[in-house]
C-alpha cells in the first residue's frame, strides 16, 4: 500500500519590533543639522512612525525621516529653538510593536549684544525723576553698564540701575540736579562683542508763574445767599502749586468753600455767601521758580428785612 503524507515546508518565523540601539538625548545649538537615529530589528520589518511631544511629527523640506535597512533616522536640515521636545520612535509589525525616546535640547546660538530699544534724549523738571531705558539682546545674555561722561556708574546714591526683565535695563536719576545736566551712556559686553548707545539728560526751561486769564479782576457783588466763584489761569514751569488767602489768612476746604482745578484753571467757589464772606480775596501761584499773586475784592449785599408794626 503506498502513503502519501503531505509536505511538512516550514511557515515562516516573524518576530516583533526590537530596538538594538535606543534613541539618545541630544543637546544642540540652533542653525546646525541633527540626527536623531535609532536601530532596530523584527520581522517582518517594521513600519516607522515618529512622535513629538506624543504628537505626530509633520515632515518638511527641513525635516525628513529615513529607514535604511535596520536604522531609523529623523533628520533635521537646520534645527530651531520651537524643535526642542520630547522625540518618540514607534516601530510596528504583525508581532508587535516597540518605541524608545529621547530629549532634543536646542539652546540659542551665540551672538553679539544688540539693541532693539535704545536710549532716548530727556528733559527733566529740577527736583523730579529722570529715567533712561534700553532693551538688548545677545547671547550669553551682556553685562550692562551705565556712563556719566567718562565716570561709570555705581547702583548708589541718586543713581538705581534697574533690571527688571530678562532683556529691560534702566538707569534712574534721583531728585536732578544741574550737576546731572550730562551726556549718559549705556555699554552692553559680551564674549563676542560691544556695542554701546548715549543720550542727554537736560533739564526743562523753567518759567515764572503767570496769571494768563482774561477774567474780570474788578469788584465782585454778589447777594447774600448766592455761591460766587473766583476763577484764575496760571501758567509756568514747573506747574506752580496755588494758594487761597480771604483777608491775608490762609483759606481751607470746607463745605462752604471749595477748592477746584481744571489743567492750568483754578477756582475758589463760596457757596451760600454772607456778609461776612466779603472781603479781599488772594490766589498765590508759587513754584521753584518764582511766585505770583491776583487779588479778587468781593462785596455781599446782606438781605433787607421789613418789619411792619401794627
């Protein structure tokens, strides 16, 4: 009797995914060209798929992906600053499926220290606040120094050096005098380079108070139980500071009397006058400058009363 037994021919064997050589953590400078490239090993041979930040990687003409034979490669062309991330290689076939990860770190690339925000020319009011800004760049971040003349500048005193941004720095003067009447500089120093800007400080013209207003500086009658305002416009520089005298005694706000200011208009309002209200009335306009005054007279007829007598 003759057996025919069926072929015994071997199926073949796969195998999942099996990295042989791990992605490794990288840290580059921005501009160069990177190679993230991993090795790997199964059967069939797996299909590739790369991840950043657990999102899928959008190949460009700056960013492509190779498989050549067991090794995997993502290839940046010129790698930026916003490509710093976590990079996830994902190998699959019918076995299974196997990743491994690393770290791009890109840091910014050397460079000169520039200003994108230089100093600017300032006029200042004696005794007030003067302030110089730049905004600079470059990297390593530059060391800033700030110039009186030739005199470098101290963070003492009447002067603050003031950093309060990554990038802002600031160089306040206190209380100007005119010995700060100067041409200031800013230096900004690093391995690569120097670049420097100036300004000058002056101080603003001062002129004396002056009364400008074109308002009847006569007599004012007013009947008893009215409000009157008196109304004076002052000009000068610095902004004079104004006063009110009744009869050479200085005046305060209450409810009768109010103080009000409108830019450079002043006015003193007597609400619900009396006789006793009359009087000569005195703005005092002063400043470093200098002082001025104006005078208002204010008579208040009182109300007649008629008593008659059966």
């Amino acid at each position: 009797m003759l057996f025919i037994f069926p072929s015994l021919a071997k199926k073949p064997v796969g195998s999942p995914p099996e990295f042989t050589q791990p992605l490794k953590t990288k840290e580059v400078v921005e501009g160069v060209t990177v190679k993230l490239t991993c090795s790997l090993k199964g059967v069939p041979q797996p299909t590739i798929r790369w991840l950043k930040d657990g999102e899928p990687v959008k190949t460009s003409k700056l960013l492509k992906e190779t498989l050549e034979g067991d090794v995997a490669t993502l290839v940046f062309s010129k790698v930026e600053l916003d490509d710093e991330g976590d990079y996830e290689c994902v190998a699959e076939n019918e076995y299974g499926s196997a990743s491994c990860s690393a770290e791009l770190l890109v840091n910014e690339a050397d460079s000169k220290p520039e200003f994108s925000k230089t100093m600017k020319d300032i006029e200042v009011e004696l005794d007030s606040e003067g302030r110089f800004d730049v905004q600079v760049s470059g990297v390593p971040m530059p060391t800033v120094e700030w110039f009186k003349g030739t005199e470098k500048i101290e963070n003492k005193g009447k002067f603050s050096l003031i950093h309060e941004e990554e990038d802002l720095f600031s160089l306040v003067v206190d209380q100007v005098s005119t010995d700060d009447v100067a041409t200031y500089t800013c230096k900004a120093t690093n391995d690569l380079g120097e670049v420097s800007c100036e300004a000058e400080l002056r101080l603003e013209p001062m002129i004396d108070p002056e009364f400008v207003d074109d308002f009847e500086s006569g007599p004012i009658n007013a009947e008893e139980g009215a409000d009157v305002e008196l109304v004076a416009v002052v000009k000068g520089k610095p902004i004079p500071d104004v006063e009110w005298y009744k009869d050479e005694k200085p005046l305060t706000k209450t409810s009768r009397f109010d103080t009000r200011r409108r830019g450079d208009k002043f006015s003193l309002v007597i609400l619900n006058v009396t006789p006793d209200d009359s009087g000569l009335y005195k703005c005092l306009a002063k400043s470093k400058r200098g002082s001025a005054t104006k005078t208002f007279e204010v008579n208040v007829e009182g109300m007649f009363h008629v008593l008659f007598i059966p």
